[in-house]
C-alpha cells in the first residue's frame, strides 16, 4: 500500500531511554500502513544493525527511511532534511518522545486531503517526567512495558487531569506539501534545540490550520538537549514573532529562499 503521509523523527541519541522511545514509537507507528517514517539522525546516533533488525520486525507495512543530518545536529535541518526525503505530500513533525493514538494520523491525512493546510494532533500531554507519574515513567523506564499501552496512558491522564500535564510540543504539527514549502520550512537560524519548534508552530497558525486536540503522551528520558541554546534561540524567537505583517512576509520569504538554496530539489515541487 502506498503511504499517504510521512512521519519525520529527529533524533539525536544522548541516552538509552531516548533510544528506547524511538525503538517504542517506530513500533507502533508502523502499525498503521498509510505512513512511512523517516528517522532524522546523525549516524553515530543510530545503531545500523538494531536498526536493520527493527525494519524487517516491524509489524505493520509503514515505509522506514533513514537518513543522515549533517553535523552539528540541529533540530530544524533534521526536519528539512527529513522532507527532502518524502515521497508523500503530507508532512508529519512528531518529536521522538511523543506518543499519540494511531487513529491520528487517519485524521490528519483526511482533514489535509479536505483542504487544511496544518494539523497540530493536541495541545497538551500527559508527562511521564512528572513526579505524579512516577510509578508508570519506572515501568516503563524498565522496559515491562514491550509495546506502548497507550490506552493505559490515556487512562492515566484522565485521572491525573492537569497534575500529571505539560503543554504539548510545537513540533507535533502536520502540514501539507505545499504549505510547508510556502512558509519556508523550518528556520535553520535556531541552534540545536529549543524554540525552533515554538516558530515553526507560529507560522503555521497563519495557515488554514486545525487541532484535533487529541491527548498525547510525553515519554520519559533524563537528557535535556536544550541547555546552552536556550537564551539565544528564545531571542531570536522572540525577535521573529514580533514582526509586522509586512516584515513577517519578508522573514518568510527569506526562510523558503534558505530553503530552496540547500534543498534545491524542493524548488522544483512549487
């Protein structure tokens, strides 16, 4: 079966829970066979053979690509580098410990196929790092649990509420080919990680854009990639958000002629 959307990881590994939550999360998107997953990664990153033997074991039809980001790893050139690899016109940013129900990615392909431009899957999401979700984060940490219960998850949530929550990552985003390309992709000025993906959410509100608001599920992992970029991105972000209409028009312009320049292949698709 043809996929219809594809789901783009970026991962940088830094720790076994986070290659846990790839491993995890490659497993179950691959359940739905109208995706393919492309894994964003420097090469040290990823473990060739585990990889491999990850592909042949996965159990639904997804398409797995992998590809290499240039170094230093950036967050946003991951993403970039991702999409010039696509072969579908549905782009899905899902951050590499973000869990949501596979019937999501049925409803953003048929919400963008109606005529949106952007799909956000939800704005909040349970939080395994919390310490009201201690018991679950050690089980799961463990590795008890093989597969993701993600109904046990929501379960949770519901229970929990607001105590166990955290806003939802900017990167949790789909948009479609088109849109991606008239917005300029992803701003490659962020460093790394942080705000990148908060900008890349702000652009895309300006599109036809709709939340299904469904509930995700923030794994757990010890390793926070954001210290040391933190202060400069969060400048820039705000310096770019604080545009006018006529110079916001300029910063897009700007951003998908970046664009075009490093991906020559995507100037063709307009």
């Amino acid at each position: 079966m043809e996929a219809k959307a594809s789901v783009i990881l970026r991962f940088r590994n830094g720790s076994e829970n986070r290659a846990q939550n790839l491993r995890t999360l490659i497993r179950h998107i691959s359940r739905n066979p109208h995706v393919e997953i492309i894994v964003s990664a420097m090469d040290k990153d990823i473990n060739l053979r585990e990889f491999r033997a990850l592909k042949k074991s996965a159990p639904g039809r997804a398409k797995l690509i992998h590809v290499f980001t240039p170094k230093p790893f950036a967050s946003t050139t991951a993403n970039n580098v991702g999409v010039a690899k696509a072969s579908t016109d549905i782009f899905i940013f899902q951050d590499a410990d973000i869990l949501f129900d596979n019937s999501a990615y049925n409803k953003i392909i048929k919400q963008i196929g109606a005529g949106r431009e952007s799909v956000r899957v939800g704005e909040e999401c349970l939080n395994l790092n919390n310490p009201n979700t201690k018991k679950v984060h050690h089980a799961y940490a463990k590795g008890k649990w093989g597969h993701p219960p993600i109904n046990e998850f929501l379960k949770l949530k519901e229970r929990l509420g607001k105590k166990g929550s955290r806003d939802a990552p900017g990167a949790c985003t789909a948009v479609s080919r088109k849109a991606f390309l008239d917005i300029g992709g992803w701003c490659e000025l962020f460093q790394v990680y942080g705000w990148e993906d908060c900008y890349f959410r702000y652009k895309v509100r300006q599109l036809d854009h709709v939340s299904l608001k469904m509930p995700m599920v923030h794994l757990a992992h010890e390793v926070n990639y954001q210290s040391g970029h933190q202060k400069d991105n969060n400048g820039l972000y705000s310096q770019l958000i604080s545009a006018n209409k006529a110079k916001y028009k300029d910063l897009i312009r700007r951003d998908r002629e970046a664009l075009f320049s490093k991906y020559p292949s995507l100037r063709k698709q307009v």
